[in-house]
C-alpha cells in the first residue's frame, strides 16, 4: 500500500458517520446489508447515504453487489487489514529523513 492510498482510506473513515457504516456493515457479516437497511438503522436520508456509501467504495473499503432492485454492501476487511498493516509497518519505524509518519 502506498501513503495515498492509506491517506485516503484515512480519510474516508474520519467521518462519524461513514465510520458508523462501516462498523455496521462490519457487523452484518459476510452477507452484507442492503442499503435499505443501513438507512433504517442510521436514519438519515437516502442521498446523505448514498454520498458516504460512495466515499467508502471510492476508497476501497466497501464493495456493492447489485441483484435485482438490492444493492448489497460488504465491509473489505482485507483492505482494512491492509490499512492497519500499512500503518503498522511504517509509522513506528525509528524517523529518517522524508519518512512519511
């Protein structure tokens, strides 16, 4: 992973609420949650929703799976775990010069 890959994951999960979904998708297990549903547990608009959905997918750390008129979400873990690897291994490395943590 590079560091804007890790930058942006960072950033699509310091928001309250996208943090919320992921948790909640987390959750659901491997079956994943339907958007409907996520809205019902969250209650908050659908396009508020769609706006957080689409900044996790962007970033990598949820998928969407489309059967019929459900769209299915599911956590990435691996791309979490990638994440938390990343930070792992980089930021507790003794500072040398241009480090990046």
């Amino acid at each position: 992973m590079d560091i804007a890959t890790a930058a942006g994951r960072l950033q699509a999960l310091a928001n309250p609420a996208r943090l919320r979904i992921y948790e909640i998708l987390s959750q659901a297990g491997d079956e994943g949650m339907t958007v409907g549903s996520v809205q019902d547990l969250l209650g908050i608009r659908a396009s508020t929703l769609s706006h957080h959905l689409k900044m996790l997918v962007l970033a990598g750390l949820v998928t969407q799976t489309r059967t019929a008129t459900r769209l299915v979400c599911r956590p990435n873990h691996d791309a979490m775990d990638g994440l938390f690897s990343y930070l792992a291994r980089e930021c507790r490395r003794v500072p040398q010069r241009g480090a990046t943590c």
